[in-house]
C-alpha cells in the first residue's frame, strides 16, 4: 500500500515535465515507456521519462515547435470513410499496440483502484481531509463516467488532468476516449474526436505540428471549396452574417454612386455575390463598386487559384448584371495591412467589411504591436461610411486553457448539433466538411498557445469596446435585413434563434448564441 500511496502522490505533484517532441513516433504519448516508469514506483523505483527532444516550452507555457519536425499524421487526415477514429488501422501510434497498452491499464487500475479497499482509506488518511475528500471524489467521478460512456463528463476530466499536469489521468482517459468517438457517431462523438487529437498534441507539446498535419492531406482545390459551400448551405451561420453585413452596407450606400468595399478576408468572395445583385436592382441604377480584397497568399488554396480567380469570378457576375465594377488584389496577411495596400482613391464612398476575420488578429497579449486595435485605428482615420463586424460569439482568446476548453467544448457541440439536423451521421461529405473546416479551428484552440494559437475569439462585448477606444459609434442595422434573416432561418431547423439586443443581431443554436454581428461608423 506504501507503494500505491506513492504512485497516486506521484500522478497528482504536477512536478512531470512536458517536452515537445519532433519524430512523428515521439509525438504520441509516450505512454508504454511512462506507464513503465509509473508502475516502477510500484516496485519501489522512481524513474521519471524525459522526452529526447532538445526543444522546449517558453515561459509562458506556449510550446517552441520546430520546422523540421515531422507531423503526427492524425486520423483527422485519414479518408472519411473511416467510421471508428480509433480504430488500429488508422494509422495513430496512440493505439498502436494497444492490447499491450490496455493490459498495463488493468493493472495500474488494479493497484489503484483494485478490490483492495484499503487504497483508497489508506490515501485518504495521507492527506488533510478536505484535500483527500476532494481528490477522492473526483477519481470516483471519472471512474464512474467512464462505465456511463458519459462522454462529454471523460472529455472534461480529461482536459482537467492535462490542465493540471496529470499525466497518468490523462493517459488513462486518453486511452479510453479513443474508444468513444467516432467521426461518423453522435454529435459528441465526432467533435471528441478532434478535441482528444487536440488534448493529445496539447501533451505533447506539438500543437503547431498537428495544425500543421491537419493540411498533409488537404484536398484538390475545388473539393475543399465544395466543402465550404456545403458548410455555408447546411449551416446558416454565414449566410447570416453576410446578409447582414451586406444589408448595412446597402443602407449606408443607397445614395453613393461610387462605393469601395474593403474586404479584410474576401475568402472566395461568395458574400459580395448578393450584395452586386442587390445594388444592380437599385432604383437610379447602380453605382459603380470598387473591392479590395485581402487574404494571405498562403491560402490560396481555399479558393482554388488565388485572389486573381477570385477578382475574375466578381467582375464576370458584375458584367452580367451590368455593374460596373473593379477588383483590387492585396494578397498580404490582414494583420499586416498598411493604408497604402488598400488603394483608397479620391469621391468613393468607403465600406469596410470584418466577417470571420478579426479573429485572426493577434492583439496585446501576444503582440506588442496589438494588431486588431492598430487596424481598427487605422480604418477610422479612413472615415468610412460603414464598417462591419461579423464574430464568433465565444470567449477564447485570453482565456486558460481549461476554461477555454469548455468554452471551446460547449460552442462547437452546439455547431455539431445544428449540422447533425440537416445531413445523416454517415454521411460523407458531412464527414468531409467538418473534418476540413472545423476540425483545424478546434485543434488549434486547445493545443495551440501563443503565436501559434490564431482562433482568438472574443465576445461582441469586448469587440464593441475595442470599436469605441478606436473612435467608432454604433450604425443601426436594416430592420429589413433583419425580416429577411428570420425568413431565411425558417427554411433550417426551428432550433435556431435570431435576437436583437443592444443593436446587435445574434444567432444562436437553443441557448447557445453562436454567431454575433453589427455595424458601426
């Protein structure tokens, strides 16, 4: 019993050392070596595993992730036909070996929390009563859960232990949710799957590589634009912020003849789509429109040849519905715009759009330079007509981890669940879909830190005191727009919710609100 009193010590003191790893065998935990090393104390050994990677973390616990290493292809990169994730033909070396890897399980489980009651009285007496009541409570839980299958219960133990430096927890849990989700089972099931793959690159210090490892096998162009659109047709969440941003923009325009629209991330530019319709059916006729479209280069891929493609696509529908129209290309990063990227050019009206974007921008805690109050101080010395914002209405940029864990755990199980109504389980491309457009964004939020953590979402609470420090005041959105919206809603599942408050519009999946969306001048 001394022996099992020292291991649960030993699993609780946090005093485990986490080192970044660049083989793609090293990167999985190393959970054979280390259980070794955990039932060692059990024979009265006090080994500790040290990683043989040379990198390590910084100071503030974000990870320092080399170029050079070599990515753990997850099974997010495996074909979508897979219906269990942790199968062993998938390719993890997490359940590599896994009969071994379970038998030294049982009996770690067996020393820990085996018949033998006295375990849990003996460790219970080692310590002062409220710490041991609390701590004992807690195995019991996440014993309990796991026979329950409670999956989301084992998901939030799971964070909690690697929160805490837990490693034996974690590899316990870790092992059991790989045999829980399932990238074609319930809507728990599947986002388990890209949240454990996060938890685990978390462990071992590789976030920035399994973001990475997420684009091995990225698909031909044209698929994943087809899988985006399949996402912007099943999901309203785009559609509704691109309605109503274009509705302010409309409003703000209804008397400018010649209008500029900077769009701080034009994607494949499928939201100027409507808008150059609208404007072609205005009364008067239509001004003439200028767009400034910005997007990383690096990101071509998404729209199938770049920003050019993107410019000749806008100008062909233009030409059809006779509006004169003009494409100006700044394929810079948006966090690096400077004004004399955004051809402003004298007598146009300007419209500045910020749809999914903002985001993306580092600010004063990860950079000196605080790049989303700086773009939002240069914009306002632009004197716009109308800027608009469309966000994710979640909290997770300066966050811990644990708590943006279950901010991160909540927010896309209610997206999850929204597009379990519109496509079946099995589906491939719903598979397909939130393999290649969520499941990088959910990755990164929990492994990442740092510079490398780039899904910074803030409430519109905050957005709307970083657009008033910059000098900006509310623009009321259309009331049409808005008609327009609920109309459009109706057609998915009544689940979704549109509401206004303090002139903002929200939509939220039940009671989670999901995507926030305003207007300012």
């Amino acid at each position: 019993m001394q022996a099992s009193r020292r291991l649960r010590r030993s699993s609780m003191s946090n005093t485990l050392y986490y080192q970044p790893v660049q083989k793609a065998e090293a990167y999985c935990l190393p959970q054979f070596q280390t259980l070794d090393n955990h039932l060692s104390y059990i024979n009265g050994s006090h080994g500790v595993y040290h990683s043989p990677s040379t990198a390590s973390f910084s100071s503030n616990g974000s990870s320092i992730c080399h170029q050079e290493s070599q990515p753990y292809l997850s099974d997010v990169c495996q074909s979508s036909e897979m219906t269990n994730y942790g199968s062993p033909s998938s390719g993890s070396c997490i359940t590599d070996g896994v009969n071994d890897f379970m038998h030294k399980l049982k009996e770690l489980e067996s020393v820990m929390l085996g018949p033998d009651s006295d375990f849990l009285e003996s460790y219970d007496n080692s310590l002062p009563s409220s710490i041991a009541s609390t701590e004992i409570n807690s195995w019991r839980q996440m014993m309990e859960a796991i026979p329950r299958r409670d999956m989301k219960h084992v998901l939030i133990a799971c964070a909690k232990a690697v929160s805490d430096g837990d490693l034996l927890t974690a590899q316990v849990l870790i092992a059991e949710l790989r045999q829980m989700v399932s990238v074609s089972g319930e809507p728990i099931q599947r986002l388990g799957a890209y949240i454990l793959e996060g938890l685990v690159a978390r462990l071992a210090a590789s976030g920035s590589s399994i973001c990475k490892s997420l684009r091995c096998k990225e698909p031909a162009s044209f698929e994943l634009l087809s899988y985006m659109h399949m996402l912007y047709e099943i999901c309203p969440y785009f559609k509704f912020g691109y309605m109503s941003a274009n509705g302010a923009i409309a409003e703000a325009m209804k008397d400018e003849n010649r209008v500029h629209i900077i769009d701080f991330q034009i994607a494949q530019g499928s939201q100027w789509v409507t808008l150059i319709q609208a404007f072609a059916a205005r009364p008067g006729g239509p001004p003439h429109i200028r767009v400034t479209g910005i997007d990383d280069s690096t990101s071509a891929y998404a729209r199938g040849g770049g920003l050019n493609i993107v410019g000749q696509r806008l100008s062909k529908l233009a030409k059809a519905f006779k509006v004169p129209f003009e494409f100006h290309a700044a394929a810079i990063s948006g966090s690096d715009v400077q004004v004399e990227n955004l051809g402003i050019q004298p007598g146009e009206a300007l419209a500045v759009n910020f749809a999914f974007t903002l985001h993306h921008m580092p600010d004063e805690s990860v950079s000196t330079e605080n790049h989303r109050d700086r773009l939002l101080r240069m914009v306002k010395n632009l004197n716009p007509k109308v800027v608009t914002l469309v966000e994710q209405e979640s909290n997770t940029n300066t966050a811990a981890f644990f708590p943006r864990f279950l901010e991160t755990l909540d927010y896309y199980t209610a997206m999850f669940e929204s597009i379990d109504m519109t496509l079946p389980r099995g589906h491939k491309e719903r598979i397909n879909v939130e393999q290649h457009c969520l499941a990088r964004d959910v990755v990164n939020i929990i492994a990442c830190e740092g510079i490398e953590r780039v899904e910074r979402h803030e409430l519109l609470g905050k957005w709307k005191s970083r657009f008033r420090m910059a000098g900006f005041s509310p623009y009321p959105l259309s009331s049409l727009v808005n008609a327009t919206i609920k109309r459009l809603l109706e057609s998915y599942s009544d689940k979704y919710r549109l509401e206004e408050r303090d002139g903002a519009l929200y939509l939220g999946w039940m009671n989670r609100d999901l995507v926030a969306s305003c207007a300012w001048k």
